[in-house]
C-alpha cells in the first residue's frame, strides 16, 4: 500500500542526513524490507554498515546483500543483545546509530534508546524517526470524530502492533530521558489521509507530487506525517 511512498520518504530524509554528517561507520537498527543501504550505497564516507535485524526472514534479506558488498555485516538478533559485537566490529562504536520507524513499535523505548546509545563513539549521533501524532491526517480524524485526541491508537496501529503514537514533545522527553542531547529535530512528508485513502487517490495525481509534499512536510513539521531528531551521544 502507501507504507512504499513512505519508506521512499524516509530513505530521502535519511539520504540527506548522512551526506551532510558522512559518517565512516554506520549501525543501522531493524532493517525491514526495504534495504536502506541498498538505496545509499554510493555513500564514499561510509566504510562500516552493521545492520542490527531480529527477524530471521529480514536478516537473511540483508545477508544476500552484504554478499555483494564487504562493508556491510549483519547480526541477526536484538539491538540489546547486539551491542558487545557491533564494538567488536566497530573500535570506539559508529559515528551515526539509525532507529528509524522502530521506537514507537518496541515495548521499552528507554532499552532500545540506551542499547543504540552504547552502539555509537563519544559524540556520535543517533537519528530516531516515527510517525508524527500531529499528522494532518490525524488532526483530520479528530476533526471528524473518528479519534478523540491525536494520539489515540488507530486500527492500522493495532494490526501493526504499535504501542504509542508521539508527537514532537513526547519523543524529544523519551529521547532525553536516554541522557541523549537533541541536536536537531524537524518532519518530512504532508500526507492529508490515510494510508489507504492515500494508496487509493496517488495514481491520479500529477507528477511530482511525491516531493511537493516532502518538501511541505520539511516546512511544516508540525503537521507532518513522521518527525525525526538527531540527538548527540556523550560519556
């Protein structure tokens, strides 16, 4: 369904991150079907990629990958478990630690927040991307009386086994309470519907409308339908 666009979305946001921080070593956590390297592989600065995946099904995905490329090392199993051998790999830990669409899916966020912290060097940073309770479309429920507040749970969370929406304060407090330091935060991508509704309409829209609307998503974070923030690792 729509999730692709928005995977498209998140691997741009994620593109123009990395190019401006260009890191040697990256941790990328929970790697999903789509394979974020497989779209940045071009990256010179990137020497290191450990992808860190607890599903057996995803994890031999990336390994077919690493078989073509030689920075590339995956661990099949959890990001808490995996930190002894990411710093195996990696002396000192990686300069960039990647959580994207994972934290509001994960039971304990303080765990995953502090097992990706121990992954990354003094001073590197972690990028955690979710899905924005502020969302157009969900201000839009609300408006309707579809939800009763922006936060409230949808079907799609539930069959998804989501636990939490946030919105821009409650990620900034849980990133914080990790003793991370935020460095930037910001959202990408304006969708006015549902995932459904968008998968519908997107085929009779005009060319371009992909980046019109990541780039009023970037403008308007707020409303946005995912945010983001770097925050700095520091010991």
């Amino acid at each position: 369904d729509f999730e692709r666009e928005m995977v498209r979305a998140r691997q741009k946001m994620l593109r123009h991150w990395l190019e401006g921080l260009c890191p040697v070593s990256v941790v990328e956590i929970g790697c999903g079907q789509e394979m974020l390297f497989s779209t940045l592989s071009d990256l010179d600065s990137v020497r290191n990629w450990i992808i860190i995946e607890p599903s057996k099904a995803f994890a031999q995905k990336a390994s077919e990958l690493a078989k073509k490329d030689d920075r590339i090392v995956v661990l099949n199993t959890f990001a808490e478990d995996g930190v002894d051998q990411v710093l195996s790999e990696i002396s000192g830990g990686a300069e960039a630690v990647i959580c994207s669409g994972l934290l509001h899916e994960v039971p304990d966020p303080f765990l995953l927040l502090s097992s990706a912290a121990s992954m990354g060097c003094n001073d590197g940073i972690i990028h955690i991307n979710v899905p924005n309770a502020g969302s157009l479309h969900r201000q839009l429920a609300r408006a309707m009386g579809l939800i009763s507040n922006e936060t409230q749970l949808s079907d799609r969370n539930k069959q998804l086994q989501q636990t939490r929406v946030y919105d821009a304060d409650l990620l900034r407090k849980t990133v914080e309470s990790a003793n991370l330091q935020v460095v930037d935060e910001g959202g990408y991508f304006l969708k006015p519907f549902t995932h459904e509704q968008m998968h519908a309409v997107f085929s009779h829209l005009p060319e371009g409308i992909t980046d019109g609307l990541w780039e009023i998503g970037r403008e308007n974070p707020s409303i946005a339908s995912e945010i983001y923030i770097n925050a700095r690792i520091s010991r």
